[in-house]
C-alpha cells in the first residue's frame, strides 16, 4: 500500500486498502507498533475484527511474521474458519514469544517446539 503503519488507525487504512485491491482477507499484524498491548487487525468479508495480546518483554522475536504466516496456513488446511486460525496461530506465537530459548545476541529465534515440551 506504501503506508507508513503508526498507529491502529493506520492498520486499518493498510487492511482496507489491501482488500480494494482485490486480497479476500488481510490480517495487518501490530507487533512493531509501540505500547503494552499488539494489535492485530484482520479485514474479511466478516468485517473487522482485532486481536489482543500483552507485549511481552524481551528479544528474541526473528522470524515472527514466518511464524504466524505458516501456523495460520497448517490451522487453515486442518480445516479452522479463517478468524479461528488467525486467532489461536496467534496465540501459538505468543507462547513461542514468551518461551524463546535467548539464543544469540540480538534478535533470536521464539519457541517452535513449545508444544511438544511439558
């Protein structure tokens, strides 16, 4: 869209745009935004819907927009409604946030595997 995304008002305008141009759905991810919460705003044919989650401190969060991308597409491809995929992929990266191993110096890796751990 060539937005400059500051502000949820800006997530909104980019998802809208994206659907004029013809996308069926666009989810307009907020973790780069500022503040305690992220915002995630997901534009279908439902409407608008936004999902909450507190920031979690930290920094090892590479490789998050991957992350979200392919657990959204394994929940979709197991059958899961577009927001419910969105939803608990969401809530999957979250945990993966909040466990990440603190590899590296700068920006590491989340948690893949938490899941498959106790």
């Amino acid at each position: 869209t060539g937005l400059t995304i500051e502000d949820i008002g800006g997530q909104m305008e980019a998802a809208h745009q994206l659907m004029a141009m013809g996308a069926r759905a666009a989810l307009v991810k907020g973790g780069h935004l500022e503040g305690p919460t992220v915002r995630d705003i997901l534009v279908s044919s439902r409407g608008l819907e936004m999902m909450e989650r507190p920031r979690l401190p930290g920094r090892n969060t590479h490789g998050t927009g991957c992350t979200l991308a392919s657990a959204i597409a394994g929940l979709l491809a197991d059958g899961a409604a577009l927001p419910d995929a969105v939803r608990r992929a969401g809530d999957y990266l979250h945990e993966a946030i909040a466990r990440a191993p603190g590899f590296g110096a700068g920006h590491g890796p989340v948690n893949h595997a938490w899941v498959m751990r106790p």
